[in-house]
C-alpha cells in the first residue's frame, strides 16, 4: 500500500504576505498559507542575524484560523495598552539616538542575504533585506509596495 507524500508547512502557497526591516537586526514577516485541508493559517517570523557568524536565525510562530478571532483580539488588545502606556520621552529619545548611530557599529557583515528559490517558485522577499514592506494578494503573481 503506498500513501501520499505528506506536505510540509513550507510547500504549502502563500496567499499573502507582508514583512518590515526594524531599525535593529530583526526583519520581521506575516504570512497567510492554505493548509493541505483548505484551512489557512498565520506564520509570524522573526529573521536576526547572528553577529559570530552572519547567519539569520529564525524564530516563527504559526496560528491557525480557529485561533484568529481569540489572537487578534489579544494583539489588539496589547496594541491598545502601549498606545495608552508610551514610553516616557527621555527613554524614546535616548533609544532613537542609539538606532540613529551607524548600521555595522558592533560588528554584523554588510553582505547581502543568501536567496533561495521559494518552494512554489514564486518571488519572495528574503529576511533580513532592507527594502519597504511587500504585500502579496492571493493569485497575484507580483509583489507589490504595502499601504502605509
């Protein structure tokens, strides 16, 4: 008896996507995937690169459709707080003041990131680029500048 490849997360086509460069050393990126079963779900990535070695660690965190209502409204929730609760002015001026200095102080290469061909052969932005946020709409083949 033989039984079908399973698909791994990775295989399965991106419907949207969306990421940003931070000021520090993360990229950050959001992902909607469809599922083998049709159910989509959410892969929030974080990309940093490693100082010793240049290489870009990821940490992701996938949520799955049932849990979008409770998890959205989590993150609204806390978005709610740091609105109402900002950081003070001097601490704020002093953080700007620190991503203000040069971008290689500290050590980190310069070299761009290694690109790998996405598995469903669509164009995909690499973590760790710096370049402005992307959004990919469901069946659009390009990429295009997100809304700000």
């Amino acid at each position: 008896m033989q039984t079908a490849p399973v698909k791994k997360p990775a295989d399965h086509p991106v419907l949207f996507q969306t990421y940003f460069k931070s000021k520090g050393p993360r990229t950050y990126a959001a992902q909607v995937k469809r599922a083998g079963n049709d159910n989509h779900y959410l892969v929030l990535t974080e990309g940093k690169r490693e100082k010793d070695s240049d290489e870009v660690r990821k940490t992701r965190l996938f949520i799955y459709s049932e849990d979008f209502p409770d998890f959205f409204k989590m993150i609204k929730a806390a978005a709610e707080w740091v609105k109402a609760n900002p950081l003070p002015a001097d601490y704020r001026q002093k953080r700007e003041r620190f991503w203000a200095k040069p971008a290689n102080v500290g050590g980190g290469s310069a070299k761009p990131a290694a690109k790998a061909a996405p598995p469903n052969g669509k164009a995909v932005p690499a973590m760790g680029k710096a370049t402005p946020p992307m959004v990919k709409a469901a069946g659009a083949g390009k990429l295009a500048p997100a809304a700000r």
